[in-house]
C-alpha cells in the first residue's frame, strides 16, 4: 500500500484506504475517492495530481492525493 502521490501516470490503482479529517474523507468521498474503487493518475504537475475516478476527471493537491492509501492492480 502507498500513497497516491507516488503513482505514476497511467496506473490502475484500487483505494485501500482515505485517511485525513472527517470532513476531508467526506469531500473526498464525494469526488469518488470510495474504498474498493479504482483510480488512475492521468498527471501530475508539481505534486497535485490529475486523476480518473468513476469515470471522471479530477485534480486534487499534493496533502489530498497522500491520504488516499491504494494499491497497484495486477
């Protein structure tokens, strides 16, 4: 398990874990950022980080992108 922010661009990724405040984990819950779901990193620019999730396009910072804890699909 790793942080978001050290996958690279094209990476399938599973969420394993959304850590942070309540209120963090609840507005990154609204984005997509669910356990069990998946995420690829489209880019990143200066250590935010664009992303696909439930199929939409997302840019979230570089404190965001590492408490999302995921895991590299096979």
């Amino acid at each position: 398990m790793m942080p978001l922010t050290f996958v690279k661009p094209g990476e399938k990724t599973t969420i394993k874990k959304v850590g942070g405040k309540e209120e963090t984990r609840k507005f990154l819950e609204t984005l997509g950022f669910v356990t069990g779901g998946f995420v690829t990193v489209v880019n990143q620019i200066n250590g935010n980080v664009i992303v696909n999730v439930k199929e939409s396009r997302v840019a979230i910072s570089k404190e965001m992108a590492g408490k999302i804890m995921v895991q590299m699909e096979d």
